[in-house]
C-alpha cells in the first residue's frame, strides 16, 4: 500500500545538512565532500547495475601495485570517485588502492585527504555479488594551501575525521560514520536518493558468525586454527562471500567476527591498513564493536607506506576478545 511504498528516512541530503547545523562552527566543507561521495556512489552504482550490458566485466589487462589484475570496474570506479571528489573541490589529495602514488586533486586549498578502495570485492564483479566501495576522510596536517604531503596520508586512523562504505548490494546502501555512531542510507534508484533507513547502528555485542578464508587454514597462526576449532564447538555459522565489505556489512548488523590473517601468501595479512582496514575500524567501533590485527588496535597503527597491509580481526567485541584469548594461549 502507499505506506509501504513512501521512503521512510530523511535523504542523505537533508541529515547532512541537519549534522552540520549541529556544529555551528562547521564550515559545511565535509558535508560538501560526502555530498561528493554519495553523488560518485550513485554513478558508480548504475555502472555496475548495468555492467553485463555495457560490457564492462572482466579484466582491464593490467596489474595494480597490490600485484592484482585490475578489473574494468576496478578502474571506472577510481576514476569515477576521482573526478567527483577533484570537482567537488573539498579533497587536496587522494590516495587510492589503485593507484601507486599520491592523486594531487589540483585543489591546493582543499583541507582533507580521501583513501579509498574503489572497487571491493573484484572477484564478485562477474558473478553478482555484492561489491563495494570503502573510504577514509582525514584532515590535511600540512599547510593550508599547496599540494597535500605524503604525512598527510600516512595519519593513523584514529585521525579519521569521517569513514564509510557503499555496498552494491541486494541494494545499495551507504554507512558513514563522523564520529558521531553510523548511520545506513538506502539508495531508491528510481527517485536517486539515498534515504535513511539505520539509524545509529549498533552491532551485537555477542554473535554466532565468523567469517574467514577457511581455505587458507593450513598457513593460519595456530591461535586462529583453535579459535576455529572452537567456533565449530559452539555450532557457529560460517558466512565468507570475499567482498570484505559485504562481509564486514552482514556481520555488523547480525553480530559476527570478520577474520583475515596473516597465512603463507600473505604473511602481513591480504588487506589494505589505508584502504580497507582503518575505516572498518572506526565504524565497527562506532557501533560498539572492535578492530584489531590480532594484538593491536588498528585506529593506532601508523602507516609507514600508502599500500602496507594488515591481519584483521574485526567484529562484535565480545567475539574479537576471545579470539585474542586463543590468540595468547598459542603462539
Ligand atoms: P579488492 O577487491 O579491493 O582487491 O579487495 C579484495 C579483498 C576483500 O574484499 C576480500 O575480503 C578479500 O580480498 C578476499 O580475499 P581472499 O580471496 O584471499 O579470501
Ligand atoms: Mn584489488
Ligand atoms: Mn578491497
Ligand atoms: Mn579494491
């Protein structure tokens, strides 16, 4: 009926111009940038709603500096955010999992830095899973004016000043977080609005998912082999689709533990401290939860190079302490 039909929420729009009533000093500056953001996401989504139709699948023919083959989607979608955030003009510097080196936007007055993974979950593009988009907001530490510094992406994340993803999902959704708890926006396509539809997301303190690439269990530390063991006792289930953010997304909603760690191919872990982990980070812990690589909390890692990697133990606190229990018990 009509009821069902009529968006519940506030558009994204409206909440981020309410939050920066909220702040009477604010300039609306990073309101204008997540603006930028959610104005890509909705391009980027329609490329990929429509991607087995342009043909745009597939490999693009080359390799990143992560040693990945590049996906079409994987480039459009840099490109896509690149240029929304170089006309937003809010972002000096951009550093993205594509790209080797430092992105100048050409803004020298820009106060804030972008990191952002494009496009996550390359291997799903082809075979409609959900995929995402994940980014960091930081405020320059140098100058006021001129080209953004190579410290000025390398902050630790506990520097964020805003974090969030996209999921192109069953539908597609934006979660961002200033510092201030997470909130979902559902994207209706037809009006081309995002809408509020998760409020203050919480995540369970306790959950009965982990989430993990079972099928590198020979190479995992021996803690995380018993940690599984005892998931199995308990009869938890396991959910792994290999979009980080879907699974990162499903477990913050449901309760979970997200597990990558260090194994034979990768003995930093696979994912991307700048690019994936810290933004996961603030908003797992926004909503109650914890990130760390196994012993140290992620939002206090300094950086030491753009593309570094991490383990990631990431979830509902309750699970991600008992991991680090197993995690002490064997070495
Ligand atoms: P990306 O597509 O941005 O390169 O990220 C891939 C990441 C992440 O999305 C996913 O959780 C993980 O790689 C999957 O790795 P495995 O295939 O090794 O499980
Ligand atoms: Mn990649
Ligand atoms: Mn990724
Ligand atoms: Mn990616």
């Amino acid at each position: 009926d009509d009821q069902l039909a009529l968006p519940v929420g506030t558009t994204l729009d409206r909440f981020i111009m309410r939050k920066q009533e909220e702040f009477p000093y604010a300039t609306g500056e990073l309101s204008q940038l997540l603006r930028d953001i959610a104005l890509a996401a909705k391009i980027v989504n329609r490329e990929i709603n429509r991607a087995g139709l342009l043909g745009i699948t597939g490999n693009y023919g080359q390799q990143n500096v992560q040693g990945e083959e590049q996906q079409k989607l994987d480039v459009i979608a840099n490109i896509r955010f690149i240029r929304a955030l170089r006309n937003g003009g809010e972002v000096c510097t951009i550093i993205s999992e594509e790209d080797d080196h430092v992105i100048q936007t050409g803004n020298t007055e820009g106060k804030y830095i972008v990191a952002m993974d494009p496009l996550d979950g390359s291997s799903n593009i082809d075979v409609n899973v959900a995929i995402g988009t994940i980014f960091s907001v930081y405020r320059r530490t140098s100058d006021a004016s001129g080209d953004g510094t190579l410290e000025d992406c390398l902050q630790s994340g506990a520097r964020q000043v805003a974090a969030g993803y996209i999921i192109y999902g069953s539908s597609t959704m934006l979660v961002y977080t200033t510092g201030c708890g997470v909130n979902g926006f559902t994207y209706e396509p037809s009006l081309g609005e995002f809408f509020l539809s998760h409020p203050m997301i919480m995540t369970p303190s306790e959950g009965k998912i982990y989430s993990c690439n079972e099928g590198n269990l020979n190479s995992f530390p021996e803690g995380i082999k018993a940690y599984l063991d005892y998931c199995k006792e308990q009869n938890y289930t396991s959910r792994y689709i290999g979009s980080l953010v879907g699974d990162f997304h499903r477990n913050l909603l449901k309760g979970g533990v997200y597990i990558y760690p260090a194994t034979a191919k990768a003995p930093n872990g696979k994912l991307r401290l700048v690019y994936e982990c810290n933004a996961l980070a603030m908003i797992i812990e926004q909503a109650g939860g914890m990130a760390t690589d196994g012993t140290e909390r992620i939002l206090t890692k300094t950086p030491t190079e753009l593309h570094q990697r991490s383990p990631l133990v990431i979830g509902s606190p309750e699970m991600v302490e008992k991991v680090h229990t197993f995690l002490a018990e064997k070495v």
